[in-house]
C-alpha cells in the first residue's frame, strides 16, 4: 500500500507506482527509502512482500518475470 496524498497529479486505481527504481529521469534507490525510514537498504529490501512481482533486467532489457508466490 501507498500513500499517495502529496502526490501533485490524479492518481487512479491501476497507476504505475515506482517505490525502489527509475521512471523517467527519476531514481530511488533502496538506499534512500531507508535513509527516510531511519534504517539500511538490506532492511527495506528484506521486508517487501514475497507476493510482489520482481521484473529484472539487463542492459534495460526484461529476462525474467517472477512471483514467489
């Protein structure tokens, strides 16, 4: 779930929402989820849900798509 309150545009059931990566020209790195929640990236990476999709890529290209579930 995400806290979309002080998001400046409509946001809609079904938007694209980027918690740890890049859209654009904007990055956020786990690095800097854990510096806002006063803790380490290893910590923020290990407490995403198993349930989330996890879509990986080389040179910008997708190889796999996994559900752990």
């Amino acid at each position: 779930m995400v806290d979309v309150t002080e998001v400046e545009r409509e946001v809609q059931i079904g938007d694209e929402a980027v918690l740890i990566g890049s859209q654009g020209n904007e990055v956020t790195t786990a690095r800097e989820v854990g510096l806002q929640a006063d803790t380490n990236h290893a910590e923020i990476l290990m407490k995403i849900s198993l349930r989330v999709r996890r879509l990986y890529y080389i040179r910008e290209k997708l190889v796999e798509v996994k559900f752990m579930i």
